[in-house]
C-alpha cells in the first residue's frame, strides 16, 4: 500500500513495491491542456457552454476564478466534473482586475493574450516561480499586433499604473483598448503556448491577424490541439504548415456540452507502469485517436518492447519480458519525458533522452532535476544541454526523492518506488496542480 500524509508542502509518503505483475483499470481526471483551451474559448464565444470531464485541479481553477474576476459567469461542478461558461462574445466585462495565477503557465500565456481583447487596465501576478518563466515573446508579438504591456519587480496596484516598454516576465500591466491586429513574428522555440494563445484571441482583434513563426516551433501537437479546439466551436486557420497562420475575423460558437477527453500526460505514468512491472493497464476515456500530441509516448513504449492493444474509449499497454532502452527525440512530447527517464533505468540498455532543452523552463528545471534524483537513486546519467542519457541500473539505493514543487516529478519518480523497497516522494500535495488524486488511483494498481 502507499503509506502517506498529504497534508502540507513538508509531508512526504512512502510509495511501497508491487511484488506482480499488474491487472489493473484506471481512469485519469481530464485533460489540462483541453480543458484551458476550452475555458478560454467557451469566455470568447457567444452563449453558454458546459465542459463535460474537465480537470478540477490548481492550474484550471486558477483559470476558472481570473475569468470570474474578469466578470463571466463561470459556475464549477466538481461532483459532476462539469464547469459551465457563458461567453460573451469577445467583450470582457470587467475594465479592472488583478489576477493571481500561481504557477500554471498555460493560464499565464492564454490570459496575457486575452486581456489585450478588453476595454481597461489589468496586472497579472503568479508565485516565485511563475515570475522567472519566460513571456516576453508573446509580449512582443501582442505589442506588435497594437497592445501595451508594462512590467514591475515591485507590488504595484492599478492606482498605480505606469506604462514601460519591456516587459518578459510576471508581473505583467496591461492597458487594453482592443487589439488591433495585423502582422506579428512569435518566437516558437521557448512554448508553442506562446503561439496557441495568440491564435485563440486572434479571431476578435480589430483586424485580420497572420502569425510568423520564427527559430522553429516545440510541441508541435499543442498547436495542432488549439487548432482543433478552435474548429470545434466553429473557427477555422489557414496555415502554411507550422511557419505561417491567418486568422480571419470571426467568433467563435457555444458549444451545449464540450467533452474533455482525459489527460495523455497524466495517462502516461499509467501506461509506463506495466513496463516496469509487467502485466497489462487499461487507462478508460481516451484512445490513439486522441487530438492530444502525449499520447505519441505510447509510440515510445511500444519501441521498448511494449504491447499496446486500443478500443473506441480505452488504451491498454502490456509489459514486455524485458524492457529495451531508447533514443528518442521528445522535442513534441516534452511532459512525458520525465515518465521515460523514471523507467529507463530498468531497461536492458541505456536510454538517451533529446530535444527537451525547454523543459529546463517548466515548474523547475527539469533536466536538472531528473538528473540529480535519479543519481540519488543510484542511477548512473549523464546531463547534457537538451536532455540526458540513462544507464540501466542493477541495484538501487533507498532515498527520499524531491520534487521541486513540480507534479511531474512526484509522480514519474512514484513509478521508481512500486519497484524500488525504499523510496519516498517529497512534497507529494504538489500533485494538486494537475492530478490531486494521483495517489489514490495509482494505489488501483494492486
């Protein structure tokens, strides 16, 4: 069993082995990176729109209470999973607020490139570490598409407001008087966030918007997934593959009900167990067919030796007798990479992981981060600029892992722990921030 206290950032729990193969059947909260994508849109439309299976956790609700601040009426069902949005057809009703949004980067960037679309002015604030992460790319493109930002190290209050050119990184000071559009360049090699943002917002700027996409574009399926949640309530892009869109001026459709698929990235420490531990997982509410670019990880386990078997709503993934090591490329599938790096150490060869030089800039430095827990782990790695390279390990030493304060670190490294006697996660609430009871459907693996 799983031994916990999960009371306060200092608890810890004890993730105990799993001594069979697994059989087990799990069903993982909505997607995250769905469900921001349909608040935003839903706020923009005209009508009520009522998102079905959306993800109750820190990041959404921080979502969820900036659009109320902001005056929409945003009414949350957790019992039902259900949260109900009446847009207002691009207009924001209210023409002051400041707004918290702790450390979740997606509502970050959406919003920024929302409250350009008001009539006012706004600040918008997150935690310590939210205040180091970049936004300056898309400050400039929204600076070139008429908006102005200005930025403070200070606590400052609208009373207060002065405007200055620069602006990279919270908090932000936005006076809104519409956004006028035209012709912007976006930087597309820190967060494809940056693009998605400007492509939800673009329909009600004043004028038609085109987007160039320089130094190249990251996780490449998100933009394929805001797309997709555009044309779904009725906006259509034209692009010239990822270098280049043109948005029209439009709006967007409510939707009666909107369905959120469950969450790929949270799916993933799922569908990795099995591989460690043998046996077969089905994870419910979600397929191959899914607009979501994580569930390309299963790509990754199927080259390790792993069975993958998929019906209309479930995936299944069966271990494989022994787990081969890989070089894979995770430039796409960034937030599964940490899922990879957990497992590579019981694989028969060694692991190299590429392309995810930006995870260095998520909730904590993540290659770094990877990289000394494993080592505490007794796990022989190698750091490199983009990503790490992974020995297998024959004999693990016990250790309490630290997680930084990063979800994704609490649960890839609870995976390490139904295999390794010993081990203990650090700070497991942090889960919170997008899967709050991880542990409790991790525990359905027995």
């Amino acid at each position: 069993m799983i031994q916990s206290t999960i009371n306060n950032q200092q608890s810890s729990i004890a993730i105990l082995p799993i001594a069979h193969a697994l059989r087990a059947t799990v069903r993982v909260p909505g997607s995250k990176s769905l469900t921001n994508r349909a608040l935003l849109v839903a706020a923009l439309a005209e009508g009520k729109t009522t998102l079905a299976n959306a993800l109750f956790s820190d990041d959404s609700r921080y979502f969820a209470r900036a659009l109320q601040k902001l005056g929409f009426d945003v009414r949350l069902d957790p019992g039902r999973a259900e949260i109900a949005v009446t847009g207002l057809g691009g207009r924001i009703p209210a023409s002051k607020a400041e707004l918290f949004i702790g450390n979740a980067g997606t509502a970050a960037r959406f919003l920024t490139a929302m409250l350009t679309l008001g009539q006012g002015k706004y600040i918008l604030d997150g935690d310590a570490r939210m205040r180091e992460r970049p936004i300056g790319d898309l400050v400039n493109a929204l600076t070139q598409l008429g908006s102005q930002f200005t930025q403070s190290s200070s606590p400052i209050h609208l009373s207060s407001f002065i405007l200055h050119p620069s602006a990279s990184h919270l908090p932000l000071f936005i006076e809104a008087s519409g956004l006028p559009g035209g012709k912007a360049s976006v930087a597309g090699d820190i967060s494809s966030q940056f693009l998605s943002a400007l492509l939800m917002v673009a329909p009600y700027a004043q004028s038609p918007v085109e987007l160039i996409v320089e130094r190249g574009l990251n996780s490449k399926p998100y933009v394929d997934l805001t797309l997709a949640v555009m044309s779904d309530f009725g906006v259509e892009v034209r692009r010239d593959d990822y270098r280049s869109f043109s948005i029209p001026n439009t709006h967007y459709a409510s939707r009666n009900t909107y369905a959120i698929e469950s969450d790929a990235s949270a799916a993933s420490y799922f569908f990795a167990a099995p591989a460690i531990l043998g046996g077969t997982v089905r994870v419910e509410n979600i397929s191959r067919r899914s607009k979501q670019g994580d569930i390309a990880f299963l790509d990754v386990l199927r080259q390790m030796g792993c069975e993958i078997a998929d019906g209309p709503d479930f995936i299944e993934v069966t271990g494989p007798e022994t787990l081969r090591g890989v070089d894979v490329d995770m430039r796409d599938i960034s937030d599964t990479a940490q899922t990879l790096a957990a497992i590579a150490p019981f694989a028969s060869s060694p692991t190299r992981i590429r392309g995810i030089a930006s995870a260095r800039l998520k909730e904590t430095d993540r290659v770094a981060a990877v990289c000394t827990e494993l080592a505490r782990l007794g796990v022989h790695v190698q750091e490199h600029p983009d990503g790490m390279t992974i020995q297998p390990c024959a004999v693990f030493r016990p250790a309490s892992i630290q997680t930084y304060n990063d979800h994704r670190m609490a649960m890839a490294f609870a995976l390490v722990g139904l295999r390794v006697p010993g081990m203990s996660i650090e700070n497991p609430a942090c889960v919170s921030k997008t899967f709050p009871d991880f542990f409790e459907v991790l525990e359905r693996l027995r």
